[in-house]
C-alpha cells in the first residue's frame, strides 16, 4: 500500500492545525503525568532561538539581551525532543478490512505516518516497530528527514502474520524503550484481555505515556448474522458454524464486556485505550489520538 | 429372489423416488451453500457460541424430525400400492393391464343378449382393460372344455389351459413360472362358490407369490332369473381376504334413452350417474363400494329410463360368515336357488330330495344325527315319516333351526299334527288362491332380529306377489314375519332354544309366489342363518368306520350300463375305490384315511372330512390338520392367515388405508421444516453479506 495518496497536501493542511495544539498537549501531558525534579524547567540547555510574542518570559535570556539587545528564549533538550513510539501489531487479523476499503494495518500505518510527520515536524523523535509475536522491526527513535521516509517506507512494506501475542511483544520490546517517552501502540486487541493487560504492564515501566489504539471494523463492532455462516479464525484458522438468532445481540454484550473489561485495567494503569473504527476519516482518527492525551 | 422389490422400481416407482429425493437435495446443496466468512477472531463468538448452541441443537432436531417425518410419510405415500395389493383390496380404477382369465365350465351355454357368457367376459376385460388404456393379454382357463370355439372370441394373446379348478390352479402356477409374464388379474367365473372354497388356499399362495395379481369373481350363481339389463353383478366374497374385491360391472343393452344408474349400499345412495346413452354406449362401470370384510351388507342397482318405465333392479348382498353354516335341504328343487342354494356362505349342502326310511336312516348314521346341522330346510313334507318328524322335534328342542315349506304336495295334516300343533305354533288350514296379492310387512319386524333388513330394504320385495298360500290359524307366541291380505306368509316360532320357521306359501314354485326370484329370500335367509348356532357347531366330521351317502345324479341310462361317474378323490389326491351303488343313492366307504375327501361329478364338486369319530379320539383335541399329510399341513399353514400375520395385514392395511393421511403429513411436515428454517433465520443484511462474500 503507498501512503502517498492518504497524506496527501490537503490531509497535512488538516492535521497541521493540530500542531501547536498537539505540543501543548504534549507538554501538558508530560507536566501533568510526570513528577519532574527540576520544578518546571530543564536542566539541559539545548539552544536559543528568537523571541515571539507569547513566549514564556521565565525562559527569557536576559544575558543576551543585555549584551547584544537580542530577544531570545532559552531552549533545554527535554522539552524539545521527545521520543515517540509507533508499535503496530502486525498479526493476521489485521488484515481483515470487512466491508471498509483499508485493512485494519492499512489504517493504522495511514495514522502512525501521520502521527510521524506530526512528530517530525515538531522535532520529536519518531520509532517505529512492529510485529505479532515478536518485534520483527524495530527502527530506534530519531528525527530527521531520512527518518521520516524510511518510515514510511517501511510502513508500506508491511505484511500481517502471525498471531496475536502483546505479552510476548511487548516485553520483547520493553528494554529498548527509552524512559519518559511517548508510545502509540496500533492493534485489534484480539486477545485474552489477561494477556493484554500483563503486557502493557511489562512496557508501562518504561514509557510514561501510553497510548492503545484498538482498531475494529464496523463488522467486528456490530457483528455480522443473518444467516448460517462458517466463520474462520484469520490467525487460528479455527471454524465456527454460527446463524442462531441473537448471536448478533450476544456477540455485541460480550464485545462490550470485553472493552469495559479493557477500558477499567488501562484507567488503572494510567493508559489511553482508544477505540478506532477503521474507515473514520484519518483527521477525525488522528484528533482522537492527540485530543486522547488531554483527558 | 428379491422380485418382492420389483414394484418398487417401476418406472413410476422411479419417478416418485426421485421425487422423493428432492428434499434430500435441497438439503445437502443447502449445506454446501453454507457461507464461509474469514473473520479475525472467533474468540467472543466461541465464548458465546456455546449458550447459543442449545437452540442450535433444537433447530437440528426439529429439522430433522420434519425431514424425516416428511420422507416417511412421503414413503408410505408412495408405497401405496404395495400396502394395497399386499392388503388384496381393489378399488375402482386399478385396473391393470393384463387378465389371467379362468373360464368357467358353462361359459359358453349360457346365452344373453345373443352374446354368450364367454364373448360377454371376454367383452368386459376389453372393457376392463380399456380403463387402463392398455393392451390387454388373457389366459384362459377352460375347465372339461377342450373343445370350446373360442378362438374366434379372443384375439392371439389368449392362452388356454384345461382342467378342473385345482388342477388348472396348479397349472396357471406353471404357466406364470414358464412365461415369466406379469399377469395381473385372474378372472374367475363362479358357478359354485364351494368349488372356489376348494381352491381357496391355491388363490391364496398365488396372490401373495405375485404381490400385484388380482383375482376377479364372476358370480353367475346369481344370474337367476335373466335380466336382460344389468347384466353382471360381482357380489363380494368379503369374509376371504385378501380375496375381496369391489367390483361392479354394469352392462345394459338399452341405447334409445338416458338413465340414471344408482347404485345402493344398505339404504344409501353410494353412486349416482347420469348416463346419456348417445354418449357412453355400453359401459363397464365399477364402483368403489366400501364393504368392511365380515360385515354383512345388501344393496341394489337400478337402472332408472324415465317416468313411464319400470326401473330395473337389481340386488346383491354379501355375507358375513361364508363357509360356516351347514345345511341340510330336503325337498324338490327349489326356485329360491340364488339364495338358498348358494353355497358361498355354507360349509356343506346336504340336498335331499326326499328323505326315504333308508335314506333317513342312512343320513342320521353318516352324519350322527340332526344335530349336526345348523339348519334344515324342509321344503316338501311328502315323503315325510313319523320317525322323521320325531328327530326334527328334537332337533328343533335342541337349539336348532328349522325352515318348513309348504306347497302342492305337501301332506298338511301330517305338518300339523306332527309339527305345528306339538309346537304350539297353530294350524294349517285350506290353500287361498288370489290373482295378485301384494306382500306386506308384519308390523313387528322393525323389531326383529332377522327380519330387519327386510324392513329396511322394502322395496326388494315391493313387486312380488302371492298368488297361493294356506291359511293358518296361529297361537299366541307364534310371530308373523311376513304376510299377505290373505293372511300371515312367514311364521317364526320360538321352540326353548330352538326356533321353527314356516312358510305358508311354496317360494320354489312361481305359480305361487313370485317371492322366491326376489330379493327379499337371500336377503333373509342369509340373514336367518347368521343367527343360527353354527357356531357352536362341530365340524363334520364322520367316524373313519362309517360310510358317506350321496344321492345318485346317475341318469337311468347310466346306472342301467352300471357305470357311475362319480370319482372319489382320498386326501393323498387318489382315486378312491369304495365306492358302492345302491338305490337312488351312492354309498362312499368305509375310510382307511383320515383328511378331506374330494367328490368329483362332472363338473360339480363336493368335499367332506373324514376324521376320528368323537368315541375313537379319546379326549384328544380335535386338529384341523388331522389326516393330512405334514408337507400339505404345511403348506396349508404357509397360507392361513394368523397370528402375526393378521397383525403385519392390519399394519399393512391400516398403511393402505390412511395413504390420504400421508400425503397431508408429508405436505404439512415439508411446510414445518420451512417455518422452522424461517423461525431461526435472522433478518439479513444483504448488502453487508455481499461485501464480506466480496
């Protein structure tokens, strides 16, 4: 799949709005979410740049200003580089697109290019990583041009196999995670919900802001019935003959269960759980995912 | 072998299989249609799956009661005709194609309609057979008649075969073996139904050895007198499955009107038909009259042109216990042959002309008396002796049955003072001549036990007449069945447990009464013998030291050149030597074997069992199979119906007859399995089926 069409000039104008928004959102969030040592400030001086009305004057060089009557702002490192972490889960159910036009990966590579650019453009280090079982890539964070692209391509490299296992994925890629970074993990969440939660516990060690975006087709949130069916397994292969009456109406109080079930365990962990329906129009998707932060 | 599977794979057979089939089908083309649908996970839906699979399995289960319910009454359905033909009923309309025809020994002599009663057959079973639409193949069997000109009658597909009714029996057996043809009908001319009662068991073997072969009677013992209209009448033989038939073929000669045909069973209208002459011609019509085996049914058929003419009827009647009454006739010939002479429903006839001292004496021996009858019949008193009178006394005290008639020779003094004064039944008095007196009803037959039918069925005696009776001065007790404006005809009389019938007027004499030709004698009789006590009545039976007497049917002729033609068969099917003239009667015996002996004269036969007398068995329980050979005991077994056999006939009736009810079934089951399908069938969202086939 080429990403080139989805990101396209107009759909990085909509998202571009998000921008500024996004950094605060950012910034609020780390503030919020972790306690820093250094009340409000960074102990690293990283650059400065030109005085813009609005700036904080706290971080104004009053130095420089006296020397060379150059308005400037102080700039420290951690505020300006966080890294971001795309995981996908590449497994085989994610290649199912129902009645939609992308598959489930599809969508989520448009949203992880889109979250990369965002990030780029702020000068965030970007990661990316994927797989089912395992990492089968994992691309350390950077920020630059070169980055961006290799990302993409990768992204529209990617194949689905396997089946699903976050425990074992995420604590493969637990120790190659910086700490205090930012993490998107796109997946179905087909899976034992146990097995889930022991796996984002594993990986919310280290990233303080965790972001779990659960993508369902408009048939796996609404099921389909009608008539008797041979459902088979993507990943398992196992069969299931189903057309009773009400299975549609027991399918969806189940989902439900297990999205509650979900939604209470990452509220404890202090995890975003975001449920997508792929075929959402990507801004929409992508507001949902830096809007998610906010709450 | 397995020829008993052969209707089962006719082409029409076939046909309805295959159509059976289609359900099964559908059902197997509905599972491949099955939709397979590649979903990412069926985690949630196994959790659910298993609540949801109970209903599942009620939906199978009730599927599958319906499916299989429907096949089965679709089978039985289809499977119709075998009940029927394993059943032996005939109903209108199975007419097949081919006709085994056994020809009579007097087909050809008897004339009507300036047809002989051989081109009228062979005419009806071109009838028969144009109902089928199909050619029709005969073979025909001619008893004594090898020199019959028949060949210009029949056209090439006739077969002939000769001999007497066993032995042609045996040889329609051979014939279907050798030919290997699917004869379907045997059409049986009946001149004594105790001739077709000998070949019973043979019928029997046959029809079950070929499943769809049907025996037809042909009555002609009703044939009296000529009417020139309705021609052939079937009447049932009902008591003899699965020889029991409904047939009814109407040939009426009148072409210049319309006629309305009606057919009665008991007082019920059971066929109506217009009938326009211009149209139909002569016709074979068979009616579907439902006539329960053993049950005892009369009716008529008319034959109705119009207001200016006399309708023509004509009555038939079946008879509930065939073969077990026996009866002893002495007197003259009588004219009431049809019903009184008709041996269908007598074990034996014992016909005497007259009963001499040395005959009476003769007949008390080979018989043990009177009492072994269930009924006697004296219709002329000429001859009567004192001795005689003394034995129907005790025979009468006894428990039994006893018609007297009078007529021209009937010695009346000697009837009253012997018979109807010791009885108390009255007294006879001076014959009364009337032009036509018309017959009426006594009032208190409505009640009457024997004479109900003849209550019900007035109009079978409306036109008879009563010219000569006696008058008869009657005591109280004494209960008038039938009479006349000229007094009482009938009297019935209750002797302790016997009762004594009189009959004022002679009904075998047509100078007298036209009664006996009529409907009304049968009718009756066959009922009066119904309530007589064969049935604690022993068998006959004659001790194997004693002799058997018969009336010599020799011609003066013959008995001057010392021949006699009878010939006695043994039980072993041997000519049986012992047997001496005597005079005006043939002594048969004394017997080496036990079993039943068969009497051949001319065309006529006669049997009678030879067993242990009562003395000679010492307590042993009498047996049927006594004397007879153990292969042909048997063989005879093989044929009675019994036991579970009745019941597998009962199931396979019982199937026949509610073939309706399967029909309804299969429909009403294949449209279940429909609502059921529809009950667990949710709404489907076609469009989004479509993109997840897509």
């Amino acid at each position: 799949m080429k990403l080139t069409p989805y990101l396209s000039n107009e759909y990085i104008t909509q998202i571009k709005n998000f921008q500024l928004k996004t950094k605060i959102i950012l910034k609020g969030a780390l503030a919020g979410w972790h306690e820093s040592p250094f009340h409000g400030y960074s102990s690293e001086f990283s650059q400065h740049r030109n005085y813009t009305p609005g700036d904080n004057l706290r971080y104004f060089d009053w130095k420089i200003y006296a020397k060379t009557e150059r308005a400037v702002i102080k700039q420290y490192q951690d505020e300006t580089n966080t890294n971001i972490y795309l995981v996908l889960d590449n497994s085989a159910s994610m290649e199912y697109k129902g009645s939609t036009s992308l598959t489930k990966l599809e969508y989520a590579s448009v949203l992880a290019a889109s979250l990369a650019t965002l990030s780029f453009r702020q000068r965030d280090a970007v990661s990316l990583s994927y797989g089912a079982v395992q990492p089968d890539f994992f691309m350390p964070p950077k920020n630059s041009a070169a980055n961006l692209q290799q990302i993409f391509t990768i992204l529209e490299g990617m194949k689905c196999s396997g089946t699903t296992d976050l425990e074992g994925l995420f604590a493969k890629l637990a120790p190659v995670l910086k700490s205090g970074s930012m993490s998107y993990i796109f997946t179905d969440l087909w899976q034992e919900p146990d097995s889930i939660i022991t796996g984002i516990k594993k990986l919310r060690h280290k990233s303080q802001a965790i972001s779990l975006v659960q993508i369902l087709t408009p048939e796996e949130t609404d099921f389909i019935s009608g008539r008797e069916m041979e459902l088979v397994d993507m990943e398992t292969f196992k069969k299931v003959k189903v057309s009773a009456t009400g299975l549609k109406k027991l399918y969806r109080e189940t989902l439900e269960e297990h999205q509650h079930y979900l939604h209470a365990e990452c509220f404890k962990l202090k995890i975003n759980l975001i449920n997508i329906t792929n075929g959402e129009p990507f801004f929409r998707s992508v507001r949902r995912l830096l809007s998610s932060h906010n709450g | 072998m397995l020829g008993f599977l052969s209707p089962l794979f006719t082409p029409l057979a076939m046909a309805l299989w295959l159509c059976a089939l289609v359900p099964v089908v559908i059902h197997l083309l509905g599972r491949h249609k099955q939709l397979k649908v590649f979903f990412p996970s069926v985690l949630l839906i196994q959790k659910k799956l298993e609540q949801t699979t109970a209903k599942q399995r009620l939906k199978n289960i009730l599927l599958l009661f319906c499916r299989t319910a429907f096949l089965l009454c679709l089978l039985f359905a289809l499977l119709n005709p075998v009940w029927k033909q394993m059943t032996g009923t005939l109903q209108s309309g199975d007419i097949h194609p081919l006709v085994l025809r056994h020809n009579g020994a007097w087909s050809g002599m008897i004339h009507e309609n300036g047809m002989s009663n051989y081109e009228h057959q062979t005419w009806l079973i071109k009838q028969l057979d144009s109902l089928s639409d199909k050619n029709c193949g005969i073979i025909d069997i001619l008893p004594f008649e090898s020199n019959r000109e028949v060949s210009t009658a029949v056209n090439s597909s006739v077969h002939w075969l000769f001999g007497n009714y066993q032995q042609s029996m045996k040889q329609v057996d051979n014939f279907l073996r050798e030919t290997g043809k699917e004869y379907t009908h045997l059409f049986l001319p009946v001149y004594s139904w105790a001739d077709i009662m000998q070949i019973k068991d043979e019928l029997i073997a046959l029809c079950r050895e070929y499943p769809f072969f049907t025996v037809v009677f042909i009555d002609y013992t009703f044939l009296y007198p000529s009417i020139d209209r309705l021609t052939r009448i079937t009447p049932r033989f009902s008591s003899e499955k699965p020889l029991v038939f409904l047939e009814c073929a109407i040939d009426f000669a009148m072409k210049q009107s319309d006629h309305a045909l009606q057919v009665m069973a008991g007082n019920k209208i059971v066929y109506e038909k217009l009938i326009d002459q211009q149209k139909e011609g002569s016709s074979v019509y068979t009616m579907p009259l439902q006539i329960p085996s053993g049950n005892y049914l009369s009716g008529s058929i008319r034959l109705l042109s119009g207001a200016v003419s006399t309708p023509f009827t004509r009555n038939y009647f079946t008879f509930r216990n065939p073969g077990k009454v026996r009866l002893l006739h002495i007197g003259s010939e009588f004219i009431s042959l049809p019903g009184l002479g008709k041996t269908s429903f007598y074990k034996e006839v014992i016909h005497l002309d007259r009963l001499t001292p040395e005959l009476f004496n003769s007949t008390l021996k080979t018989y043990g008396g009177f009492k072994t009858f269930d009924l006697i019949y004296l219709s002329n008193t000429a001859f009567s002796s004192d001795q005689l009178f003394q034995e129907l006394q005790e025979y009468v005290r006894d428990g039994g049955t006893l018609v007297v008639g009078t007529g021209e020779q009937s010695d009346i003094s000697l009837l009253n003072r012997k018979l109807l004064v010791p009885f108390k039944l009255g007294y006879l008095g001076q014959r009364k001549e009337s032009e036509k007196a018309g017959l009426s009803v006594g009032v208190s037959l409505a009640e009457h036990t024997h004479t109900y039918p003849v209550e019900v069925y007035k109009e079978l005696i409306k036109n008879t007449t009563v010219k000569q009776q006696y008058a008869i001065n009657i005591n109280e007790g004494a209960q008038i069945v039938l009479a006349t404006a000229n007094g009482p005809l009938l009297i019935e009389h209750k002797v302790k447990s016997g009762k004594l019938f009189l009959w004022t007027t002679d009904i075998d004499n047509p100078g007298w009464t036209s009664i006996g030709a009529s409907g009304i004698i049968p009718l009756f009789h066959n009922q009066l013998f119904e309530g007589t006590r064969h049935t604690d009545h022993k068998k006959l039976n004659i001790s194997s030291d004693s002799t058997f007497s018969l009336l010599s049917t020799m011609t003066e002729k013959d008995q001057n050149n010392g021949r006699h033609e009878l010939t006695v068969l043994t039980p072993d099917k041997q000519p049986f030597s012992r047997i001496q003239k005597r005079h005006g009667y043939t002594e048969i015996g004394p017997f080496s074997k036990l079993g039943t002996y068969i009497i051949l004269n001319k065309a006529d036969t006669l049997s009678f069992s030879v067993n242990l007398a009562e003395k000679q068995m010492n307590g042993k329980k009498e047996d049927f199979f006594v004397g007879i050979d153990p292969k042909e005991k048997t063989l005879r077994e093989q044929y009675l119906v019994v036991g579970a056999e009745d019941a597998l006939k009962s199931l396979r009736s019982a199937f026949h007859s509610l073939w309706k009810l399967f029909i309804f079934g299969a429909v009403i089951f294949f449209l279940l399995e429909i609502v059921i399908s529809q009950i667990f069938l949710a709404k489907t969202d076609n469009k989004l089926l479509r993109n997840i086939e897509k």
